[in-house]
C-alpha cells in the first residue's frame, strides 16, 4: 500500500489516468518533492499525470471524492515553494498535457497544452512570423501554465508586460469540478467576469489550467544589446529612466552588481564583461537596424564607465550570458532566500543599498546577492548562508520593502514563503475577498492548500 493513500483513493487515481501515470515509488517521485532551490522540500504518496482535460476533471472528482490534497506542478522551477508538496499532498503533473494544439497567423493567437515549456511556445510563434512577449531564463523548464498560474514576468516586461497582457484565455477545472474554457475568445470579448484573468496569477489555488490561448507580439528581428558599467545602483537607475524615454523600442534593461558578475565569471570560468559596482544590460529590438538610435541614446547618458555593444547573435548572447546565468550560479552558493520585490523607481538606489546593511546585521554571516529588471523596479534579493527555515532575513527584506512602499512580490507569487506576508501587504478587506474567490473555486480546499492564503 502507497502510505498516505487509501487502496480505494489510489484505486481511483489509477482508473483516472491509467496505471503507468500514477508514480508511488519514492525514487522515481523525487524530483517532484523538492523545489528549484533546494529551499523547499516534501513528500507525496503519488504524482499523476493526465494526459487530457477530461482526466485532469477526474483526477479532481477523485480528490474530491476522497478529501485528497492537490499540488499542480509545471516545470517545478516555481520559486516560493507553491510547486511542492510540503502537506503531503498528491502531485498533479501537468507534463503530459504538452504541446502547441494551434497557431493563428491571422489573429496572432497561439493555444497550448499547459504543460508545454515556453521555449516550445516562442518557438512555434517564431516560426508562424510572430513572437512571444515573454522571454525567462527557466524557458526550457517553466511550462506555459505554470507561467499562467504564476503571472510570470521575466526580461521583456518593460515592452510587452507580464503574462497577463499575453493571455486571451485559459482552459481548466476548478476545484469545484467544473470547467472554464475560454479558448475561443476572441480579442475582444466583454461577456461577464474574466475567469481566464482570475486564474492568471492564482498559483494553483482556484484550478488546474490544462491549456492556454496567447496572443503573440510582432516579430523585431533586428537587434542591439548594450552593457553598460554604472558607479551605482541609484545611477543606473537614473539612465535607466531616460532610456526607456528615449528608445521606444526598449525590449529589456536588467541589472546586476560586482559581486554578481565575479560569482558568475567564477561559476563560468571566464572574467567578468564589466567592470563596475553595476551592470546594465540593455537590449533594443525593431524592424530596422536601432543602432544608430541606440548610440545616440547611450551617449546622451550620464555616469556611464563602460560600454560593450553586441548586434551579431554570438556576441549578444555572450552579453546575456552573465545575466542569464545567476541565478544558477547563486544556487551553486547553497540553498538560499530567494526575495523577488518591486520598489518606486525613486527608492531602488537607497533600498538596494539598505537592504544589504540590514541583512548583515540582522543575520550575521548571510550573504546578499542582488539583480533584476531593473526596467520593471523588480530587484531580487536572494540571500545565502541562512538555514532554510530561518525567516529573519525574510522579515527584514519584506519589512523594508513595505516601509518603502514596495510589493514583496514583483513575478514570483506569494508560494508558501510569502504567505505570512500578503495582509500585511494588501489589507484585511482584500484578503477577505481572495477568500471568498477561493471558497467559491474550490469549497473542499483540495487545491493547493498550503499556499497564498
Ligand atoms: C533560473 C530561473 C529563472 C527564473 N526567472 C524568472 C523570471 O525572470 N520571471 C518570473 O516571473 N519567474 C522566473 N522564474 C520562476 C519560474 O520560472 C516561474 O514562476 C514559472 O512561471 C513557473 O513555471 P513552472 O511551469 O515551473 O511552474 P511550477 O514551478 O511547477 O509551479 C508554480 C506555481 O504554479 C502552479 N501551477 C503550475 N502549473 C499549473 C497549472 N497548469 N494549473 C494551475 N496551477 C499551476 C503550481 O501549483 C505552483 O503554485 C525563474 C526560475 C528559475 C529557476
């Protein structure tokens, strides 16, 4: 017997979605009880995997039917411990419900399967003559409905905005059994409450989406990235501004500090691209070659101590490279607080500095490493050399961020390692309201119950 699981329980998960698909042997689920940062660590009796709707809707009936606890899990690179199943609940993977089902050309919609990974789905929209408005740097991990259930934001924010403002609408069974299917919406359609938008950012708690129609951005094929060495976080901020006024093709500005560039030249072998307190990289994407606009723009700036320019691909990538390869790198330092926060744009200089003093004081031997889409106000503070459990850092980050009228969390969501924070941060009335949504989405509590609320 699977412990955790009545014979009848696990009897009907097998008659949902067939013996193969129902996972109980502790070696082979053990990539699904622990998190991207090593953080956040559970177990399951089962991780199931449907392969259509309809047997996602039974794997929910069964929940339902025998008061089972459901975590749905993506690409697992969620990174507040809302993909894992920390209460010992049953894993609900979504990694059978993968592929591109359609692309308009027309309309510009692309729909897919949730657990399709969003490199799959930029690339099914390039090849149709568009493109996707998201971009991380998870892309070949994350999968489109994780993204969905997470409102991801990544690097292309700043020109296109988060997975919102791609989403026309979403397939999926709420914890209620029954179905939302807003796949054939149309770009305009003002026809009652928007459940494809509720479920956009629910992390899991309201309903297991299981596939999702996207509306795709042109293609800007030509391409400059720029990184620029700052004297200061506070500085690069400034320039920061006057770019994204000065070239409305803007398509990224990320940031990332000395400390960060010599972690990842360590971890890659090779020196740091930059040589100042603070990296900007910059990229541009238009129809017609932004050079000339671009040096324009980056001479117009002030405080600039260094400029790399890239327009070839090779090179461009090998401007990303840093940038893209942090967050890995942070992991190699050992598990860490990872804190995704967004600030005004007039209190990111002080607070990236603040932030790191009080940390060392509050915990002393704790390490701050921070980085972000600084053209979003979104840093992340990720802090190594704290026990896992230990939630003083976490206080202390959240407590300033909120002091600087800030959100504790820009992308990432509330998870389990925000929960504690989220009335502070929204008040009692909207909290009263997303528990209200959530017992109406899912009155058994089956979905998800350890996370948001
Ligand atoms: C290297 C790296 C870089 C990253 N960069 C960014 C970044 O720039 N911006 C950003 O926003 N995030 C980033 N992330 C975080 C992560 O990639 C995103 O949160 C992503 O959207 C999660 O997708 P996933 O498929 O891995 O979801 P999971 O991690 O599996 O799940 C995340 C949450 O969504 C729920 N969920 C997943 N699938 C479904 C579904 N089909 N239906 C309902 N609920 C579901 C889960 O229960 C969980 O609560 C990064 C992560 C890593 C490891």
């Amino acid at each position: 017997m699977t412990p955790g699981l009545a014979p009848a329980a696990l009897a009907a998960l097998v008659d949902a979605v067939g013996a193969d698909h129902v996972l109980t042997d502790a070696e082979v689920t053990a990539g699904h009880v622990v998190d991207w940062t090593g953080r956040f660590r559970g177990a399951t009796p089962a991780v199931v995997r449907p392969r259509t709707h309809d047997e996602v809707a039974a794997v929910v009936a069964v929940a339902r039917a025998h008061q089972l606890a459901i975590v749905p899990q993506g690409g697992n690179t969620g990174l507040v411990g809302g993909s894992v199943p920390l209460a010992g609940e049953v894993v609900l993977s979504t990694a059978r419900l993968a592929g591109v089902l359609a692309v308009d050309a027309a309309s510009g919609h692309l729909t897919a399967g949730a657990g399709t990974p969003l490199a799959r789905v930029q690339d099914a929209a390039r090849a149709a003559g568009w493109a996707y408005g998201v971009d991380l740097a998870a892309r070949d991990s994350a999968t489109i409905g994780g993204n969905v259930a997470t409102n991801a934001g990544g690097l292309r924010v700043v020109a296109h905005g988060p997975t919102r403002a791609q989403l026309v609408g979403v397939a999926a069974v709420l914890g209620t059994g029954a179905t939302v299917d807003d796949l054939g919406r149309l770009e305009k359609d003002v026809t009652g409450y928007d459940l494809s938008g509720l479920l956009c950012g629910s992390e899991g708690t309201l309903g297991v989406i299981t596939a999702v129609r996207l509306r795709l951005v042109p293609a800007r094929p030509e391409r400059v990235v720029v990184a620029l060495g700052f004297g200061s976080m506070a500085g690069a901020v400034e320039a920061v501004g006057r770019l994204r006024r000065a070239l409305p093709d803007l398509e990224a500005a990320e940031a990332y500090g000395a400390a960060e560039a010599e972690l990842v030249a360590g971890h890659l072998g090779s020196v740091p691209v930059v040589d100042a307190p603070v990296t900007v990289v910059v990229e541009v994407a238009a129809s017609t070659d932004p050079t000339d606009g671009v040096a324009e723009a980056v001479g117009a700036l002030d405080g600039v101590l260094e400029v790399h320019v890239a327009a070839d691909g090779p090179r461009r990538a090998a401007l990303w490279r840093p940038r893209e390869t942090i967050t890995e790198a942070i992991a190699t330092v050992g598990p860490h607080h990872k804190l995704d926060v967004s600030l005004p744009a007039d209190e990111l200089g002080d607070f990236a500095v603040e932030v790191e003093r009080r940390v060392g004081e509050a915990v002393p031997g704790a390490r701050t490493w921070i980085f972000g889409h600084l053209g979003d106000g979104n840093l992340h503070v990720n802090v190594t050399g704290v026990e896992p459990d230990d939630a003083t850092v976490d206080d202390v980050v959240l407590g300033l961020v909120l002091e600087r009228r800030g959100s504790i969390s820009a992308e990432h969501g509330i998870g389990t390692a925000k929960r504690a924070w989220l009335g502070r941060q929204r008040g009692d009335d909207a909290l009263a309201t997303m528990r209200a949504i959530r017992a109406a989405c899912d009155p058994d509590g089956i979905l998800n119950p350890a996370v948001l609320l």
